[in-house]
C-alpha cells in the first residue's frame, strides 16, 4: 500500500488533534494543582512510595470508592447479561422473510 499526500495530510492533523488536547488537558491539570495549592516544588520533593499521611488517606478513599464503583457497574453488567435477548419477530417463523 502506498504511502499517499492525503495519509500524510491526515496524520498531521491527528498529531495536531492531539496537541491541541494535551495542551488543553495540561491547562486544566495547572489550574487543579494551582485551585489545591500544589507547587511545582511540591511535586519534585513529592515521593510516590511514601505520600504524606493526609495524601495517604485520600489516595486509601479514593481507591475504596473506584472499587465500589466497579463492583457495581460490574454487578450491572451481570444482571444485564443474565436477561435473555428478545428475539427477532422473523426468528419466530421460520421461512419468513425480512424486508
């Protein structure tokens, strides 16, 4: 398959795309961290493997709420899939034809 102007010209726009809505998803991570009062400091001296306690807490709340979520769209899904799919008015006679 070759490589064409329009595949080109349609993967620079893609890359474009995605420029525009990592910048635009960073502006708004800046903002976040500046509304919660983090500095860039903050997060360089910030260790991952050890979180001060009150950050600790929250990650803990946070995580325990995403499972509990989880366990419920997933008991959703369950009960969904138990239900049995209504059939079709042609499945039921058998030689007719759908127009």
């Amino acid at each position: 398959m070759a490589f064409t102007e329009q595949d080109f010209a349609k993967q620079e726009q893609a890359v474009t795309e995605l420029l525009d809505e990592f910048l635009r998803l960073n502006s708004a991570f800046d903002t976040l961290l500046k509304a919660q009062g983090v500095t860039e400091d903050f997060l360089k001296d910030a260790d991952a493997n050890h979180p001060p306690p009150e950050l600790k807490t929250q990650l803990e709340t946070a995580k325990a709420a995403a499972k509990r979520a989880g366990e419920e769209r997933r008991g959703h899904a369950e009960r969904e899939a138990a239900v049995p799919a209504r059939g079709v008015a042609s499945a039921r006679r058998p030689g007719a034809i759908r127009l």
